[in-house]
C-alpha cells in the first residue's frame, strides 16, 4: 500500500520534469482507406519512457494526469509536440495526411480549449484541417449539452472531431444523432469478436451503417488479423488502424514506412 502511494508520487512528480524537460514521445500509428489501400493519416500516441521507473503505459500515466489536474499541462504539451512535428513534415514533404490527437474527459471540459487549440495552430501555422480531436464515448455523454456546446466550437474553427472507443459506453443512437461529428471509432473489443460470433459481426456492421447515416466516416480500430480486415470490408467500414497494418511508429520510423509503401514521402 505504501510503495504503491510512494510510486504514484514518484511518477507524478517524474511526469512533471518529463513534460518540462520535454521528454515524452509521441507515436504516430497509420490509418488506412480499405477502398483504396492508401494513407487517411495518423493518430498521435504519447510514449514515455522514465529513467527511474522504465517504459510506463500511456493508460497508467494518463490516468494519473487525469486524477492529479496535469492532463492539461499534458494536452496542451502534446497538441505542441504533434503541431511542430506537423510543421515539420509540411515543410520536407511528407504526406501524413491528418493527425489525429486524444482528449481526456477533464481537457474536453476545459474552456479554454478551443482558444489554446487556435493559439497554437497559429503559433505553428497549421492549417486545422489536418487535425482531428479524438473523445471517448463516455466524455462525450457525460453531458450532451456541453459537448454539443463544446463540439461546435471546435467544428467552427475546421478542426475534425472523432468519438473514440466507440461501443464501450452508454450512448444511444439517439444522442449521437444529435452531435456533429466527423468519424466513428470502433473500439478494439468488438473488433476482437469478428468471425467468433454471429451476433457481434451484425452489431459491427449495424454501427458501420448508423454512423454512415450520420455522413461519418468508421474507423475500426485494433484490427490484427486480415480476415478481420475482409469482413469490415465487406460491411462497408472506411478505415483501419491496427496491427495488421502497422504499429504505432516514432515519426522518423513512420517517414520510412510510407516510403516503404508507397504512400508517399519526400
Ligand atoms: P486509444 O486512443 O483508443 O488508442 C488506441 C490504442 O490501441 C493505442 O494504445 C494503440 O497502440 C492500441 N492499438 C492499436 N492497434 C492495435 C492492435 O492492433 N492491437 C493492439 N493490441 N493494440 C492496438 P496505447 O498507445 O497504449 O494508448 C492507450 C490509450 O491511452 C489511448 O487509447 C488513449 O486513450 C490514451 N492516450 C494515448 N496518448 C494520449 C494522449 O496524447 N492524450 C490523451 N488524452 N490520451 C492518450
Ligand atoms: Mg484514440
Ligand atoms: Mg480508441
């Protein structure tokens, strides 16, 4: 019990200095059109390695952000990081496409967001087309008048929203019919289920023509076998992410997979 309180505090402070010292990184894992077989774009993933404590998984850091209030400090750091690194990859000419960046429930509360968002888009001179806001199903109906509040300032400004880890939560059609949001995710656990059950494979593509009717693009997310891949396929879904394709890749790694690939590079 005391160790356990001992490294909370250890990591808290650590997560501090990381975010000061700059020494978090953030991953880039591929999205790809199934129609197509090309790059849609990328969804950034915070990696951090600590010199005392070792390789910490984003849930367990994230989670401690979120508790403690430095998920703001966090969000506003990782928007930067994806923002220069945006910067970047225009300038040499990489086709990422669009980034896709996660918010946690307390950073979608804050309203300050949409300001900071714009300040630092400017501050890069990113055009925020490029960006997609990720927020889970359950931030985003913890109150529906707020995110409905919430999403249509981000929306105004050009800046895309996606609701992540879609089927882990409690939303009803009927709520999400009244929210403007650009893509569906499909979260991991359903994905698993493909060509297991009979029942799960109807849900699936049920969400996929839900969200269709919506005008919003499907992501399915954690797809690791290709015959997953064929059966979203086949039921209409838009996009892939997952292992099957590629893991999440530090950036310099992801210039070289597209190349790879075909996807185009510099
Ligand atoms: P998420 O946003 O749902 O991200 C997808 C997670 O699934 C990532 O885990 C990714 O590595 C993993 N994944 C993708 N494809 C596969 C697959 O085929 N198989 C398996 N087994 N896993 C796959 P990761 O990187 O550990 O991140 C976990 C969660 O931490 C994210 O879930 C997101 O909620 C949160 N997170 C990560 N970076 C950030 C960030 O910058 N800000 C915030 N607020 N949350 C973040
Ligand atoms: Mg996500
Ligand atoms: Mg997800």
């Amino acid at each position: 019990m005391e160790s356990q309180i001992f490294k909370k505090e250890k990591m808290q402070k650590n997560l501090k200095e990381a975010i000061r010292n700059d020494l978090l990184d953030v991953y880039y894992q591929p999205k790809i059109n199934l129609d197509s077989e090309t790059l849609m774009g990328v969804e950034a993933l915070l990696r951090w390695n600590d010199d005392e404590l070792g390789t910490i998984l984003p849930i367990e850091f994230i989670n401690l952000a979120e508790e403690t209030g430095i998920i703001i400090d966090l969000g506003r750091y990782v928007l930067r990081k994806v923002c220069k690194q945006i910067k970047t990859w225009e300038e040499s000419g990489v086709e990422y496409r669009n980034v896709a960046v996660n918010l946690s429930a307390k950073q979608f509360k804050d309203v300050h967001l949409p300001e900071y968002i714009g300040q630092i888009l400017n501050e890069y001179g990113v055009s925020p087309d490029v960006l997609e806001l990720e927020i889970t199903e359950s931030a985003v109906i913890e109150n529906t008048d707020l995110s409905n509040n919430m999403i249509s300032k981000i929306i105004k400004k050009g800046i895309k929203i996606a609701i992540d880890d879609f089927g882990t939560g409690y939303s009803s059609y009927i709520q999400l019919s009244n929210l403007s949001l650009n893509t569906l995710k499909i979260n991991k656990s359903f994905i698993d289920f493909i060509n297991c059950d009979n029942k799960k494979n109807l849900i699936i593509k049920n969400i996929i023509e839900f969200a269709h009717i919506l005008d919003m693009k499907v992501v399915a997310e954690g797809v690791e076998q290709e015959q997953q891949m064929i059966t979203l396929k086949e039921y209409g879904c838009d996009i892939i992410q997952g292992f099957y394709y590629s893991k999440p890749l530090s950036a310099k790694n992801f210039e070289e997979y597209i190349i790879l690939k075909g996807y185009g590079g510099k």
